[in-house]
C-alpha cells in the first residue's frame, strides 16, 4: 500500500505518515471495536528488522492512540486473523 495520510496533533501540528493498513472490525467477539475504524501507521522506525507501526482507532470523529487496554488486545487480534485470513473485517486496504 502507498497510501500517505496526514495526522493534526492536538497542537496542530501536521505529519504526512503512510498507511499500511485501514479496516473495521464487524465481528461480535469484538465489541470493544466493533464498526470502529482503525489505522496501521509506519512510524519510519526500525526494531531490528521490522518497521514499527503504530495504531490508530476512531473517537469522537479523530484518530487517537489506543489507550483502551481490551480494545488494543482486540486489536492485535484482529490483525493476526487478518494476516491468517480469518477476520470479520471490512475495508481492509
């Protein structure tokens, strides 16, 4: 994916990022992202040989990290049966 989005900090500060991955979780298992838009960001760091990501959920109409700790375990999950192609998602990019 080449896809560049651009965050506004809380100061106003812009970042252009790009996006690695962006879907919604539809399953019932869930609940705590469920229809809740989610975005995997490349940070350009490196953790040996793996890029970092950080993610990304939607609250009320902006992106903020996710600092809900069931919800960031959904998320994990969601992405590991994404990659296993096991996931009730939509939009998946």
């Amino acid at each position: 994916m080449t896809d560049k989005v651009i965050l506004t900090t809380p100061t106003g500060e812009k970042t252009e990022k790009k996006l690695v991955c962006a879907f919604k979780s539809t399953s019932d298992e869930m609940p705590n992202i469920k229809n809740i838009p989610i975005v995997a960001i490349e940070t350009g760091e490196m953790n040996g040989a793996n890029y970092v990501l950080e993610f990304f959920w939607e609250q009320n109409g902006i992106y903020q990290s996710i600092d809900n700790e069931q919800a960031w375990g959904e998320v994990k999950k969601t992405i590991i049966d994404i990659i296993n192609g096991k996931a009730e998602v939509e939009g998946v990019q």
